[in-house]
C-alpha cells in the first residue's frame, strides 16, 4: 500500500530523513518508536506531503506522490493525520467540525455528512458532545473527536503523531482504546508513540528510528525482548529514575509524594501502585537513623515494567530487619514488594524494594 524508497529530508545543513525506506501492507499497523529529534514527526510529515522531501520517492497504492502531474490533495484525503494538539476548529461546534471537510473537499450533501457524522461519533463514544464546542471537551475527548474527523475524510491510511503525548494520564487510555478499535477494522496505521506497552500490543511491526533511518524493525516481539542492534537495545532496556534526597527529619512528605505521583502518572503506572509506592517510601524513610542525608531512588524500567525503591542512607549501620520497631513497617513493605533487600555498604545504609507493577 505504502512504499518508501530512499526518502530524505534536509533542512539547510541539517540531514534528518538519511535515507528511509519501507513496505507497508494494507491492515498493517506500525508504530515508530525512537528518542526525540530522530525524524519520526519529518517522516510522517513527508508521507502525507505537508513537509517536500528531499529525495527519494514515496508511493501510495502505485500512485507517485512526487511526480508533478500527481494530484497532491486527492491522495492527502487518503492519509488522515492526528497530532499532539489536537487543532480543531475553536468557532464550529463537534459536529460541524466533523462535516466540513466532507461538505467543502468531498462535495458532500450536508445532510449525508451530518449523518456519517454521527455515526463517527457514536463510534469513539461522544455522540452527545456533537452539538458542543471543542473547548467544552476534555483532552481526551478532543483527540478522539480529531480520530472522527480524519475517519470522515473517509481516509484509509491513518498517520498518528504522538496522539497522547499532550494528555493527562487519566486520559490516555480513552484515546488508546479507539485506535485500538480502528485497529480491529483493518485500518492501516502509522503511530509515532512513547507508550510502549500499547505500541507492542497494537502493532503488526514496529520501527525504531534512529540518525535519519529505520535503524532497526520487527515483529513487536523481536524488538522489545529481542532487539539486535546496540542503539535499539539501549533504547529499549531504558531506566527512568526520580531522585530525592532528605535533609532532616522534618522533610516535606507531601511534597515527596506528589513527585511520586508525577512519576508514576509519567509512567503509566496504575493510581493504586502510585499509592502504595508513595506508603512504601514513608515507611522506609521511618527505618532510617540519621536524616542529615537520605537519598531515594525511584526507577522504572519499560522493559518489564518493573519498579524499584532504592534508599540510600549514611552513618552507622542499621539493619532494618533487626528492629522490632520495624515489624509493622516491613510487613507492609513485604505485602507490596517482590523482594527486599539490605546492605551497608561504603558507610551507607543500602535498602532495595522491588515493588509489585501489576495493573
Ligand atoms: P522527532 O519527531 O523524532 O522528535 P522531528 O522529526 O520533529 O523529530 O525533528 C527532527 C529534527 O529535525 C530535529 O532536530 C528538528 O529540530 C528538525 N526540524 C524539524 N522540523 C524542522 C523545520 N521545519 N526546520 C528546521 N529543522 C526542523
Ligand atoms: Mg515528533
């Protein structure tokens, strides 16, 4: 359906796009994955020619987009696009912003548009906001209603540039879910995405990108639990970490907590564990003796999704496990954790929580 060959994209001296090249099947859905600033937003850009491309060529099932005699816009009406911002239309009401490409490009009847509207609608589930004004929806509900209107351009091809990224944790999931849905439909879909877990879930293929090519590409499973090359493997095997450190006894608990709770809302780390890692904290800091300097380590890999506390304390050795003012505390502790562990080390007090991830 989609045949990339050799694509570049220069800016002056800048070489983003190196040389791009991919086979895209009808149904296929890809999420391009990679660290920012590699090209993935100029790739999907250059697809659907809101950016020229440098070289190379790009065909759309066996038409040339950049042959000159090529009617640009018909094939553009093919490709629908999402971005982070969701740009609708401010002064139309849902529904109008949903008819008026149909109405304008496609020579629609109004009534025909204002039906399929409404199908498209009911469909990412806002049938009853069609009459309001995107400013009276939520984030979320906004990118959906950007889903619909791409859809009423009766698009076959759907290009998605980081749908979620400018969402609020709690409404992620929504918009998630109605790709998901698309997916079920034989759509195809290019998703330019930082959620991992859904990008292995939904797609057929996945691309990394990095230094202006497809550095790397495979079957979800091949490149989150068995990437080959070094960069994908870096990228994939990546730690994110928090820090915090502790002066003295009278530390600001709710500040520390709500830095948990940005991190875990980050992450996509479920409310519940956000609670009880932000518990789990508290009570290792209780452990402690001396709070002239306690640094805590909050690290989350989005391999395995696993979740670690590290604590980290100086002065004279103390074994929690040792304490019986402790007991409460490592039950608890025990209660959330895969593992605990204690070491002094370097004149440093040294406790690890492995801390249960589970939805
Ligand atoms: P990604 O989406 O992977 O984060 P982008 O495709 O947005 O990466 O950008 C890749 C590089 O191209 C960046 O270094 C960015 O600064 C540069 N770039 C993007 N658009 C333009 C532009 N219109 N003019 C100049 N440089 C640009
Ligand atoms: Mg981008």
């Amino acid at each position: 359906m989609i045949t990339v060959k050799n694509l570049s994209k220069h800016y002056g001296d800048l070489v983003v796009l190196k040389d791009i090249n991919a086979d895209i099947k009808k149904g296929e859905i890809i999420s391009i994955i990679g660290p920012s600033g590699t090209g993935k937003s100029t790739f999907l850009r250059c697809l659907n020619l809101l950016e020229t491309p440098t070289g190379g060529s790009i065909n759309i099932e066996g038409v040339s987009l950049l042959d000159k005699g090529t009617n640009v816009s018909k094939i553009r009406q093919k490709m629908g696009m999402v971005f982070q911002s969701f740009n609708l239309y401010a002064h139309l009401t849902i529904l109008e912003n949903l008819t008026i490409g149909p109405v304008k490009l496609l020579k629609k009847k109004q009534e025909d548009a204002d039906y399929k509207a409404m199908e498209l609608l009911k469909l990412v589930g806002l049938a009853e906001k069609a009459y309001n004004f995107p400013d009276e929806l939520s984030g979320g509900q906004k990118q959906r209603v950007a889903i619909a209107r791409c859809l009423a351009m009766e698009t076959n091809i759907l290009l998605f540039d980081e749908p979620t990224s400018a969402l609020d944790p709690t409404m992620i999931s929504e918009v998630l879910a109605v790709i998901r849905r698309l997916a079920k439909e034989n759509m195809t879909m290019m998703i330019v995405t930082h959620e991992m877990e859904f990008a292995r879930s939904i797609s057929s293929r996945v691309f990394y990108m990095d230094d202006g090519i497809i550095y790397e590409e495979g079957t979800p499973d091949q490149i989150f639990d068995n990437p080959q090359k070094e960069k994908t493997k870096a990228f994939i095997h990546r730690v994110r970490s928090m820090y915090y450190t502790i002066k003295s006894k009278d530390y600001d608990l709710y500040d520390l907590q709500a830095e948990i709770e940005i991190f875990c809302e980050k992450h996509v780390i479920s409310a519940k564990v956000s609670d009880y890692t932000q518990l789990l904290s508290e009570e290792v800091i209780v452990m402690q003796k001396d709070f002239s300097n306690i640094c805590l380590q909050l690290s989350y890999s989005e391999k395995d999704r696993s979740l670690e506390l590290v604590c980290e304390s100086s002065g004279e050795q103390l074994n929690p496990f040792e304490n019986e003012d402790n007991e409460i505390g490592l039950k608890i502790i025990k209660a959330h954790c895969l593992s605990v562990d204690y070491i002094y080390a370097n004149g440093k007090n040294i406790m690890t929580l492995k801390i249960k991830n589970e939805g």
